[in-house]
C-alpha cells in the first residue's frame, strides 16, 4: 500500500528510543503540536493508536450491518434514500479511517484480517440487534449522539490524521443525529402505535448506550497514557455523563421516558442515572452479546465470497502492467 | 389486516412514466440488498451511490406520474401500495443479485440501454421528462463506466472470475429483449415526440456491449429467444418476495406518517 514507504528509518531506530527523543515528542505534544506520519514517536503511541483507529473503523464498517437491516424495509422511499446514504457515510468513515490507521504502518488487510479473525474489537453497541423501524431512529438518535461526544474532543487528537478525519466524520455524523431524532420525532408524533415502536427502542437501546463510553473510570486501562499523549481528552464517566445531560431533555421533548426509574436531576442540573450492568457489558465484550456471531459471520462471509472478486482485479491489474511493460519494451 | 392496493389510471404517459420508475426502484433496491456485504469497501460505496441514483430516478418519475395521473397518489403509494401484477419494471432488473459477476452484469446490460435512452430522451418534448432524462443520462454513463470496467476485470481477470462473468451473460441474456419493445400506447407517445423508440438503440446497445465484452475476452450469447412479460405485469416469481420486503412497513401500519 501507500504507507509503506513512511517510517523506515524510525523502524531501524526503535531500539534508540532514548529519553530524549521520548522528551522531545512528549514536549511537542504539551505543545499542542500535531504529530504527523513521518515523525518519530514512541513505539506504543503508534501500538495505542492503531488499535483505537483500527477499532473505530471496524466499528463504522460492522456498524452497516444493523442499520443496513432495515434499508430494503425503510417505510418511504425518502427514508429509504436517507437510509442507504447514512449506512454508505458509514462505510466511507470506515475506508478513511483504514487510511488513517495505515499512515502508522499497518495495512488495511491485515487489520481487517485481525477483525474477522475476531482478535481486534468494535464497538459494544454493534452487537444488538434492530427489531423495528424504531430502533433506526434511535441508532441515529443516541448511538450517533454518543458517537458525536466521544469523537468531538478527537478532532483535536494529537495525531494529525487521526484528528482530521475526526473533523468530517463528526460532520457527518451529526447529521445522522439530526436525521435519526427526526425520524423519532415523527414516530412520537405519530399513532399509538408508533409511540410505543419508539419508547421500545428506547427501552432496549439506553442502557448499551451508555455502556459505548467504555468502563468507568476506576476501571479503565488504557487512559492514562492515552491522556498524557492528547489522544483522550475527557474521561469515560465524563463523556457518558456530558451525553446524559444532553439526551434526557431531548427525550422529554419526545414525550419518552427514560428506563432509568432511579435517574434523578442533583443541584447542579446534573441527571444522575443508575448503576450500569456491567456483567452484561463484560458479556457482550466476551462474544456473547445478541448478535456477535452473526456479525462477525455476516462480515467473514462478505469477505470469503468477495475474494475471487479482488483476486481478478488484482490479476487483470497485473496483466496490464505486463502488457504496457511489454509495449514499452517494443 | 389486508390493505388495498391502490388503483392507478394507466393513461399510456402515467404507464410510460410507472414503467421507468419501476426499473429504477427495483434495480436500486436490488443494489441496496449489496449494501454492507460487497467483496470490497470501495465496492460498497459504489453499488450503495448507484442504487441512490437510480431510487432518486424513481421517486421523479413517481412523482411525475402520480401527477400526470391528477389523483390522490404520490410516489410513496405508487410505490409501496401496488401489488406483483400493477408493477410494471423489466425482468432483467428484478432477477436476483446471484454473485458479484451477476450484479455487475445486470448492471451492464441495463446501463449501457439507460445511457442511450436518457440521452435520447432529453429531446423529449415534454419538459418534465427531458428534465429527468438530463439528470439521468449523467448518471447512467457513470454507471455505465463503472460496470464497463468490471465485466473487463472479471471477464480478463483469473479463470474463475471469467467463468462467473460468462454464465452472467448467458443467464441474463434473455431479459435483454424487453428493453427495446413497445407497446400501442408508447408508440402513440412517441408519435407524438413525448418519448424515443428505444428499437432504435438496439445497434448501438450491441455495439457498446460488444466491444466491452470481447475487450473481456467473453462472448455474447447467439440466442435470440427472449423473455418478455414485465411491461404488462407478468413478472418472474422473484419480485413478490422483493416485494413483500420493500413493502412490509406500509402493508404492516397501514396509513401512517414515518
């Protein structure tokens, strides 16, 4: 691929990872400088971020395969355009991302191959399944919104690619907020029928909607560093805590309640949700959450019946460069 | 709960503009079943942007109809309240997605007709529709390209992906046919300059598709026989269940807002 000409010489320099070096990246960064491609950097500020870029764009791509469930059912054909463009945004943060996660060295095969080899994770939130026509409005409601929150600080990511493509996808992505609390908006306003399609949604969604910030802080392990580099800039029970401000009175505009019977509003305006399950997270981590299998089958199978498709573009493309080596060659 | 279906006055321009909106709706829906299972990403992308083109076809000329048609219709009830019988689309584009060379191939055959047709009409005389040929045209040529592309991949790539690329051809062949018929009511429409005569473009059809094809190293069928029945509501026996799918909301809740 492109990226495999950057860093060759760092490779050879690794075992000179010296402290000063190690200074001089980490007073860049307390500079707020962008580390670009090229630049040297600690072997495992490249390991942390490859794994969180390479997770994220796992995430956009598996996370075609819920809503892509519903574009040959969508109730209108605006929705279904609206749908299918959404889902297609998706796969384009998810190419981008791959981009993005080469420049630090590492194919976009091989870490896909990592993902359907089912070492590399996604996001949690994926491995649910979408039962209505609800569950679409609420994926671009809350799981895009929660999405926004923890991206929105990333558009500042010490790492410069990382940091711009953050910048469109959050774009994009707050667009498909606007457009899934429309459409729930729309079923809120809507028939009986329609009201209880959407408190339903919600009713599943919440809870593994807050578990997408990731474990609490107490717990979480890859956060100090992540935090001294600027990959991180707010903690998980920050960002969970920043989306349920900013949700629970959306979701009264709605007219829906928040499964949370025990959410109460402290002095300062903050909404004090419950204690989140956990072993249920842990759960869906493990493998075991309603739909990992099938996902991850949906994607290997998507890979396996592909590969004679990318095995003959990749042999018409070496014939022709034969071909026009041959002619320059006459 | 049955929901009626609703009853359309197929004036020839009502059924001449069903007819268009239905290829483009069925065909774009076909290409959206891709949507998250395609053998590359880039691949996604593309077959996702096409099927948005040709749904954005589809819901104009719906709406054209409907309003040529003056009733209580609208693209939404033309498209989702009409059974296997009132659809009017070609066979070719409801056959199923069958593997990547069978897609691409589908594509290819109603591409390179779409291209010429769009471009043609454009000098329609009726505005709505030259309008909508315009749009269409820039549209079909890039599908055109893009399909143009992969025949001569697949079909000039590794014996397997030549082998898939020909049963395509030889399996979809048949449904080629339709696309150049026309019935009284579309003749007096183009008597009339409101539509082409698409025999017209049968020459040129074959002449872009032969020079495709063999630079594919693949072969166009000698067959002529074709299938025929679309235009008039005898489909094959997969578009009820595309159908049943495309339509289940509106059949489910009948009459509601989303």
């Amino acid at each position: 691929m492109y990226t495999q000409a950057l860093n060759t010489a760092e490779t050879d320099d690794r075992g000179l990872e010296d402290a000063a070096k190690a200074a001089q990246f980490q007073a860049r960064i307390d500079a707020e400088e962008r580390i670009e491609p090229n630049d040297w950097t600690p072997a495992a500020y490249r390991k942390t971020l490859t794994r969180q870029i390479s997770q994220h764009a796992h995430s956009e791509i598996v996370g075609m395969l819920p809503e892509g469930n519903w574009i040959t059912r969508a109730p209108t054909l605006r929705r279904k355009a609206a749908l299918l463009a959404k889902v297609q945004d998706e796969c384009g943060h998810g190419l981008y991302l791959y981009a993005a996660a080469e420049t630090l060295g590492t194919s976009r095969e091989a870490l896909v191959d990592a993902m359907l080899a089912g070492k590399a994770k996604y996001s949690s939130i994926f491995n649910y399944p979408t039962l209505t026509w609800a569950d679409i409005g609420t994926i671009g409601w809350l799981v895009d919104g929660a999405a926004i929150m923890n991206q929105i600080p990333l558009c500042r990511c010490s790492y410069g690619p990382y940091a711009r493509a953050m910048i469109r996808v959050c774009k994009e992505e707050s667009f498909h907020q606007r457009q899934g609390y429309e459409i729930m908006l729309t079923l809120c306003r809507g028939s009986d029928e329609q009201k209880a399609m959407a408190q339903d949604a919600l009713n599943r969604w919440w809870w593994p909607v807050l578990m997408m910030f990731g474990p609490p802080d107490a717990t979480s392990q890859h956060s100090d560093t992540s935090t001294k580099w600027k990959i991180k800039r707010f903690s998980n029970d920050e960002l969970r805590q920043k989306f349920v401000d900013a949700t629970v009175p959306q979701a009264q505009y709605l007219g829906l309640t928040v499964p949370d019977p025990g959410m109460i509003q402290d002095a300062d305006g903050h909404w004090r949700y419950s204690e989140i399950d956990w072993t249920e997270f842990k759960q869906v981590l493990a493998g075991n959450g309603p739909c990992n299998r099938d996902r991850l089958a949906a994607r290997r199978k998507a890979h396996d019946e592909g590969a004679w498709v990318r095995e003959a573009a990749a042999a018409y493309a070496a014939k022709r460069v034969q071909r026009q080596t041959a002619q320059a060659a006459e | 709960m049955r929901v009626a279906n609703i009853q359309v006055s197929e004036t020839p321009l009502v059924l001449y503009a069903l007819r268009r909106a239905d290829d483009a709706l069925i065909l774009g829906h076909r290409l959206s079943e891709w949507c998250g299972h395609a053998p590359m990403l880039e691949e996604d992308m593309a077959l996702s942007n096409i099927a948005l083109d040709l749904i954005g076809q589809a819901r104009e000329l719906y709406s054209y109809a409907a309003k040529v048609e003056g009733k209580d219709n609208d693209e939404d009830k033309l498209a989702y309240l009409r059974d296997v019988r009132q659809y009017r689309n070609l066979l070719l584009v409801e056959q199923p997605n069958g593997d990547f060379a069978q897609t691409l191939v589908r594509q290819f055959f109603y591409s390179a007709f779409a291209d010429l047709y769009w471009r043609a009409m454009m000098a329609s005389r009726d505005t709505t529709l030259a309008a909508i040929a315009a749009k269409s045209e820039k549209e079909s040529a890039y599908h055109l390209r893009h399909a143009s592309e992969w025949i001569i991949r697949l079909g000039d790539g590794t014996d397997e992906s030549h082998r898939r690329a020909q049963a395509a051809i030889d399996h979809l062949w048949a449904f080629t046919g339709e696309m150049f018929a026309v019935d009284d009511g579309e003749r007096a429409l183009i008597h009339a300059a409101i539509a082409i005569d698409p025999g017209t473009l049968r020459g040129r059809w074959l002449t872009t598709l032969s020079d495709v094809v063999s630079e594919a190293t693949l072969e166009l069928p000698q067959t002529d026989w074709m299938q025929q029945g679309g235009r008039s509501g005898r489909h094959s026996e997969h578009l009820g269940h595309l159908l049943s799918e495309l339509q289940s909301m509106q059949r489910t809740f009948p009459g509601q807002t989303w």
